[in-house]
C-alpha cells in the first residue's frame, strides 16, 4: 500500500484486540476509588482535549481526545459522550477512528459547527512518517479533515479540506486544531501554528461553502515571550466583544502566572476584516491558575449560552507532578463545564447552574463556629461568603490541601496527595467568595463568583476527608454533598 493511494488504514487486528485490553483495564478502574463521579472520564484509558462540543437538536455532544487502550496516550479517536442536561453523560460509541491514511497517527483535536441541520466537524488528521524524523521539522503531516454527520453518531462525508502540503511556507509540521466561525455569511477557519522559529501563530483560512478553503493570513502573531506553539485557537463573541482563546505551549512563568508547562489564555479585541487579522485590545490574560486545566473549547448552546469545556489535564507534566490513576487503567478527565460571561472587559467562569441538581442535604455554619468535627466529606460543594475580605484564613481539604489567603495572595497547596503538585498563588486585594468542587480526585476552586479558578487533581488516601477552617475570617459556609 503507498500513500498516494487513499485506502484506509486496516484497523482489523486493533479492533480484534481491544475488548482483552480494555478488559484487563476495566478490571483495575472498578476497584479504584480514586475513579471520579460527577466529572467526566475515560472508559478506559487516555482522555485529553475535549472536541467536537455541540448541541444539536436539543442533545449535547461532547467528544475528546481518546486512546481507549492505554492511560499512556497515543494514536487517539474521538470518544463521545453525550447529555440531556449538561450533568448525566451517557458513553456513545467511538465516534472516528484513526483508520485513514490521512490520519492514521490520531484524530487529532477539532471542532462542531452546525449548518442547515447538518454538524460539520473539522479536525486535524496526524499522520507520522517512518524515518529519521524529530517530528517538528520534518516527518509529520497535519491535515485538516471535514466529517459531515447528520446525527453526530454517524459520519456521511469525511475528507481531506487542507492537506498538510497546502500550509503556507515558514511553519514547522504543527498546524492543527481548527475551528470554523461564521461572519456575514462567509465561513472563517482558525488552526493553531508553530513557525519555524518556533513563535506561536494563529492562521485565517476563507471559505463560501464549508468545502473550498483558502487561506487568508495571520489572524494573530506571538513574539517570543508567548510561547513556541499556539493549540486550539478558539474565536468567539460575547457580549458584545470579541475574544480569541487559545493554548499556547511553553510560556516563561512569572511570579504568579504561567507555571504550567503549557497555559491557557485569551485577548479581547477586534477582528479587521480589510486585513483578515485579529487586533486586541488587552494583554493576555490567564483562565484558570491550577494545576491541571489545558485545550479548552467553547460552543454556544441552544439557549445563547457560552460555553467552555476544558481538559482537566496537561500535557509534559512529568517529572514535576504525575498521576497515579495510570497504574489503575485510565488518565484524565474533563473539568466541569463553565459559563462564560465578560464583564468590565474580563471573563468570569461560572460552573453551570445545572450541576445545582446534584446538591444533597445542605449545611450551613457562620465560619467561626466550624470546628474540626463540624464538616467532612469527599464528594461536595463548599460556598464560603465572606462578609470582608478576611485577614488570613485557611482551609484544609481533604488529606493535605491547603487554601489560604493572607496578605493580597490566595495560595493553594497540596502535600502528598498532591503527587508532585506544590503551589499556586493568585494575588487578590478583595476576597469576597469561594466556590469549591470536590471530587473523589479532583478540586476546582472559583473564587469571587468566577473571577478566577485554580482546578487541580489531587489523590487522597481513602477516607480523607478534612474540611478545616483556621484564621479570622467572618462569613457563611454551605456545605452540600454532591450525588450523581
Ligand atoms: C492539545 C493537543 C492538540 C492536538 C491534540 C492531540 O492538548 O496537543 O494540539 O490536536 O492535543 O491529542
């Protein structure tokens, strides 16, 4: 078989052995209790980037980055999962495989857009050639794949938009992960860039129909302090305004900021469409100051809702921090969905509504009468209003994990249960709120009603289950327990 003829990968021998390794995987994931619940997961092995994310016809659909087995990651699928309510998922079948020689190295990240009652998906296929490749200069192809589905479930059309040799010149193998917009009755693709001078890009392709794509320009340039390569460009407009989301890999930490080996972040601006490119009009900005949040994407639901799913994971985390759930057959999850709003020119993050629904038996304490015995739990929703922005406070959560907040910094830290994971810290004159998640394995903290979020894995002993409260602070805790 040569790669200029299209034939399709034969994929009979993989599809043969997978039930025997998903088993042995299953096998480890049922007696694991660091295996989440209200959060969403692998069946069985590797998750990364959420793709894909719709609804359509009154169901949500979400797909993602999928290597059903191994937790080590690889030639990924899509994965798909899809909900009546944003909060109860239910497992679909694999929805693409890595089965084209267009990309039979892994169905890489992309997008949904809907169009005369059809979902038009675009992705990048990755196909790597055998050689003596570093597989950024040479070696990689990285097409980008157009699926027609009338259903989400079942595919129509699926085919080749850009090849890999139509990219402009001057980029390295890495231009993926598009996302089609729509302006004035044009269609407008956005995929992430590495030049060859490793700067982070973002490219603008045009298009009538969906089908005929050419390409337009730089739609946003990075400098050499923003990184070597710009994943999962993502454009929308809310309220009014116009922002580009994007993933960029390798940002130099500062102080407070940019401490994961990659960041998510987003500009406000606008598009000039006489030039194809957008301008902003503020410097970037952080979204979440975690641990463990990476490829983010949005959509708009049918009720006009912005909405943002994000990979509860990172990529080159090691050896700073791991994750112990691959010894148990999977890796990573989804953080909770959020609702983006922009308010005074800044995006607040807020966990949907619906995940209300889950709420259990309600407790509520003023701050200073909680002792060690008063609150415990694994699987919860903390609200903690403070009446002032208090002078120190601290919270210890489950085995080790601290949050404190004393002198203008909220920091978050974990010990053990951290497994590698130390410290982040957002500064902060004005502490009104914290909003916290807790999973069997994970935290998600929104503080000042979505003003920022720190989200992290952690992995606690069994029956950890701290909920500590030191300082002097002033203020209302609710404590809900969170049942799926
Ligand atoms: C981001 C990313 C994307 C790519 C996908 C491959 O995490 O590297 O750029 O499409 O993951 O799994």
């Amino acid at each position: 078989m040569t790669k200029n003829v299209k034939m399709k990968k034969d994929m009979q021998a993989y599809w043969q052995s997978l039930p025997e390794l998903q088993a042995a995987l299953m096998e480890k994931i049922a007696a694991d209790p660091w295996r989440l619940t209200y959060h969403q997961m692998p069946a069985t092995g590797w998750l990364n980037d959420p793709n894909g994310a719709v609804q359509f016809k009154g169901t949500y659909h979400l797909y993602h980055q999928y290597v059903p087995e191994t937790p080590n990651g690889g030639a990924t699928h899509w994965g798909h999962k899809t909900s009546q309510d944003m909060v109860h998922f239910k497992e679909e079948d694999i929805f693409l495989s890595p089965d084209q020689l267009f990309d039979e190295d892994g169905v890489y990240s992309g997008s949904a857009f809907v169009h005369d009652d059809k979902i038009h998906f675009f992705y990048t296929g990755n196909v790597k050639h055998e050689g003596d490749h570093d597989y950024t200069y040479s070696g990689r192809e990285q097409n980008t794949i157009h699926v027609v589905s009338a259903d989400g479930f079942t595919v129509e059309s699926r085919e080749v938009v850009i090849a890999h040799a139509d990219y402009p010149a001057g980029y390295t193998d890495h231009i993926r992960d598009p996302k089609v917009f729509e302006h004035e009755g044009v269609y407008y693709m956005i995929l992430g860039a590495r030049t060859r001078d490793n700067l982070g890009r973002i490219l603008l392709y045009r298009s009538d129909d969906l089908y005929d794509w050419s390409y337009q320009g730089v739609f946003l340039a990075g400098n050499e302090e923003q990184g070597f390569m710009w994943e999962c460009p993502d454009y929308f407009e809310l309220d009014d305004s116009q922002v580009v989301l994007f993933s960029p890999q390798g940002l130099l930490p500062t102080t407070y900021n940019y401490h994961n080996p990659h960041t998510v972040g987003y500009l406000t601006g606008a598009i000039n469409w006489d030039e194809y490119a957008f301008e902003p009009e503020t410097d970037f900005v952080e979204l979440d100051h975690g641990f463990d949040f990476y490829a983010p994407q949005t959509f708009e639901d049918e009720s006009g809702r912005r909405i943002l799913w994000a990979w509860m994971g990172i990529g080159d985390i090691e050896p700073e921090y791991g994750n112990p759930t691959v010894a148990r057959g999977w890796q990573h999850a989804m953080a909770l969905p959020r609702q983006l709003t922009l308010e005074n020119g800044r995006l607040k993050q807020r966990p949907l509504p619906e995940y209300q629904s889950l709420r259990q038996h309600t407790q509520t304490h003023r701050l200073c009468e909680i002792e060690e015995s008063t609150l415990k739990g694994e699987i919860y929703e903390l609200l903690v209003e403070f009446d002032e922005t208090p002078h120190s406070f601290e919270l210890t959560l489950r085995q080790d994990s601290k949050l404190s907040y004393q002198d203008g910094l909220l920091t978050l830290k974990h010990g053990e249960s951290g497994f590698g994971r130390r410290k982040r810290m957002i500064p902060l004159t004005d502490l009104s709120q914290l909003q916290i998640f807790s999973d069997t394995s994970s935290l998600e903290i929104f503080v000042n009603d979505g003003e920022f979020v720190m989200t992290s894995r952690v992995y606690p002993s069994p029956d950890q289950q701290m909920i500590h409260v030191t300082g002097d602070a002033q203020g209302q805790i609710s404590y809900w327990d969170l049942k799926i």
